[in-house]
C-alpha cells in the first residue's frame, strides 16, 4: 500500500482503494516537511471530532482528476491499533486531521466526492496531492 500512495503521489491510502476489504488505512502525517511519516493504522476509530470545522479543496487517488471542496472537522483524534497490535491514540488537527477522516470514510464506503460540494476536473499539472 505505501508503494502504491507514494508512486500516485498521495498522502493517504485505504485498503479497500487496492481490493483488500479490510480495516487498514495507511497515511503521511506532516507530508512535505522534514518531520513527515508514514503511518499505518488497524482498525481506526475517531473517537473525537472537534465542532471547529474547515472547508479545503480534497482529491481522491480513487478518483483521478476529480476535486472538491470538503467540509471537516479541524482536529480530530483517532485510536488505532499499530503494525505491532499495539494501541495508539493520536490527537492530529489541520491537514493531518484531514487526511485521517478521509482515509476513515473509504473503510466506512464513503467517498469525498459524496459530501464535496464544487466538484471539477483538473488536469494532473494543476493537481495538488491527492488525500
């Protein structure tokens, strides 16, 4: 999966998106920065969304050229269980928060593109990363 997000230049990726009907999610936390991460996460549970809320321009890897504008919580935390099985709590807000939520709605069959609002093509030079 991460070779798969990494070559389409994405920053999340479900297991559904690649034929794998489990709950598994992976994500780069703090894309583009010198303390970005790659993360993987079983079983993902957001526990907390907070009512602050923002509305940012998503893509789709599963959707090729297809933005919109979403509405998300800013902050949000999500329990997991690691690639070692153990538990981890994470408190992200901002993009990573994003990212996160979106990643959550492929496990539950919900595309961005259901809640997006504003939906166009782009062609791949105008692309931004693609959640």
């Amino acid at each position: 999966m991460t070779k798969a997000m990494v070559r389409e230049n994405g920053v999340g990726l479900a297991a559904p998106q690649v034929a794998n009907p489990i709950r598994v999610i992976i994500a780069r936390l703090n894309a583009g920065t010198k303390d970005e991460v790659i993360v993987s996460m079983i079983n993902p549970e957001i526990v907390y969304f907070s009512d602050e809320t923002v509305k940012c321009e998503e893509g789709c890897l599963s959707l090729p050229e297809l933005w919109g504008d979403v509405v998300r919580s800013k902050e949000i935390i999500v329990r997991f269980l690691t690639e070692k099985n153990a538990p981890l709590t994470l408190k992200l807000k901002s993009f990573n928060a994003r990212v996160i939520q979106h990643e959550v709605d492929h496990l539950e069959g919900v595309l961005f593109a259901d809640k997006a609002k504003n939906l166009h093509k782009k062609k791949a030079e105008e692309e931004e990363i693609a959640v």
